[in-house]
C-alpha cells in the first residue's frame, strides 16, 4: 500500500502565525531532563526497558502538564 499525495499546484497559502511547529525554551528543557533521565537508569544499572518504560511515563506526564501550563 502506498500514500499518494497531491501535487502542489502553487498555490500555497502561508501558515498563521501561531500554528508553528517550534520548539520552545520549555521545550527543550523537558527534553533534556528525560534524555538526563533516561542516561541516569541506565548508569544506574536499570536494564533497557525498564528504563525506556519509566521515561517514557515520564515524558508523557510531563508533556501533559506542559499542555495545561501553557494553555490559554
């Protein structure tokens, strides 16, 4: 099975301007405190899936509290 997508026929509209995939400050502070994490288990002798279990509950519950924090 294959994904056939459209040819883009020029006429490409601009996306707005608070849709923008960046990442933010907070963004990647968060990022580097699960790969931090992830870097301690395993030096800390938590074997591979274990550690990838518990960083990415982790990440989830802190991905969803950014959502509320950073909600208007």
């Amino acid at each position: 099975m294959s994904l056939i997508l459209p040819e883009n026929s020029g006429t490409s509209q601009p996306e707005p301007a608070g849709t923008r995939s960046r990442l933010s400050w907070v963004d990647l502070v968060l990022l580097v405190v699960v790969l931090g994490a992830l870097i301690a288990l395993l030096a800390c002798g938590v074997k591979l899936p274990e550690a990838v279990t518990i960083v990415g509950i982790a990440g989830l519950v802190s991905a969803e509290l950014r959502r509320r924090f950073t909600q208007t």
